[in-house]
C-alpha cells in the first residue's frame, strides 16, 4: 500500500512545462500547426529507442533531428534553431505553482527529474518562479537514458538520497509513472494531456485530473 511521500519528484517537458507556445513557432517556419504533437511524440519515442539500443543522445539533439525528419528534411538550420529557441520562453501550466506550493506548506520538498537538460530546466524554473520550491534538477542526461527505464528513477533516488518507498514521481504521461513504479517509487498521474490512463501500464498510486488534485492525493495517502 502506498504510504504519503517525503518527496515528491516532478517530470517537466509537459507535466510542468507547457509546449503549446511553440505551435506558432511551428507555422511561422511553414510546418503545419498540428504538428507540435507528431513533434514531441517523436521527440520521445527517438530518445526511448536511442536508450533501448544501449546509445544516448541530449534532448535538443533529438529535438532537432525530430524537427528535419517531420519537414522531410527541408527545413533551413536557422528555422531548426528558430523553433527550438522558444524553449526559452516556455511558460507553466497553471496547475504547477498551486500543486508545488500545497507540498511546500505540507513540508514535502519537491525536485525535478527530466528528459530535458539541466540548464534549460534551471532556466525554466527560475524565469517561471517555480524554481523557489524545488532543491533539486536532475536530467537524464547523468543517468546515460531516456525515461522509463528503473535506471533513471535509481538514479535520481541515488542523487536525492531517498529510498523508493518513501518518494513520489508525478507526471502527465502514464509511460513515466510505469517506469517509476517499476523502481519501486509511489506515483500521480495528470489526466489532463492524456485523458485516459492506457490498460497496458502499471496504475499510478494517485491519479487526478491535474497536478494539484494529484498532490493533494499525495499528502492524503497514510503515514
């Protein structure tokens, strides 16, 4: 039975961090709007298959080649760098702050664990003032892999110094919370980019339909 974490461990691309701003950026270099989504899809299923075949590579490196590959290889390298600048000016969804802050007042501290690199993440944090409740930033750039493998959240575990019991990782995407639970960690699942949880994966001890129903499920768990 899952037990109240004494910390909580937040994903970023999506479950903090919101991509939707990028869509213009998208048109602006002649590729279709609805694009975004084949985008980031892509994004994470070249970083998976990278790890499975034992190789990794930085998220801006997959995020470029994912980039040429949708535009059929016609896209101008300023365009490339054009589209993927704007992770400079990436906003939170609305949920975050509340759902950080009602840890931070239970005393839970909270970090981060990303796909992403550490100093875009740091940046983030910091321009969208959620970096006042988390301590920590780990990518999985030290780990060598992309999430889900139980390597990651070991790892993470390892940088915190937290045992997996006792730790939560929250996520908008079913994928992470599996992995997570796979290594042992107390999970909470956001519905609100998926919508469904797929039957194929483990259930996430908390599910809610955004991040600050999903903390308040965290601290309502048993001690």
């Amino acid at each position: 039975m899952a037990a109240r974490p004494g910390r909580v461990v937040f994903d970023v691309v999506e479950t903090l961090m919101a991509l939707e701003p990028l869509r213009q950026r998208f048109s602006a270099v002649g590729l279709a709007p609805e694009t975004l989504e084949h985008w980031f899809d892509r994004v994470l299923r070249d970083g998976m298959a990278l790890s499975l075949a034992g190789d990794y590579e930085p998220f801006p490196r997959v995020a470029a080649a994912a980039l040429r590959t949708l535009s059929g290889g016609q896209l101008a390298e300023s365009d490339v760098d054009y589209v993927l600048a704007g992770f400079g000016e990436l906003r939170a969804h609305p949920d975050a702050d509340p759902a950080m802050r009602a840890l931070a007042d239970a005393g839970v501290p909270v970090a981060c664990l990303t796909n992403g690199t550490e100093q875009t993440t740091t940046a983030f944090l910091a321009r969208t003032g959620l970096d006042r409740y988390v301590d920590t930033v780990i990518s999985v750039a030290d780990a060598g892999s992309w999430k889900p493998p139980a390597q990651v959240y070991r790892y993470a575990l390892d940088r915190l110094g937290t045992r997996p019991a006792r730790t939560a990782l929250v996520a908008v995407h079913a994928f992470d919370c599996h992995g997570a639970k796979r290594a042992g960690l107390t999970t909470g699942w956001a519905g609100r980019l998926e919508g469904h949880y797929p039957e194929i994966f483990t259930r996430a001890d908390v599910e809610g339909e955004d991040l600050v129903a999903v903390a308040r499920g965290l601290l309502a768990l048993p001690e």
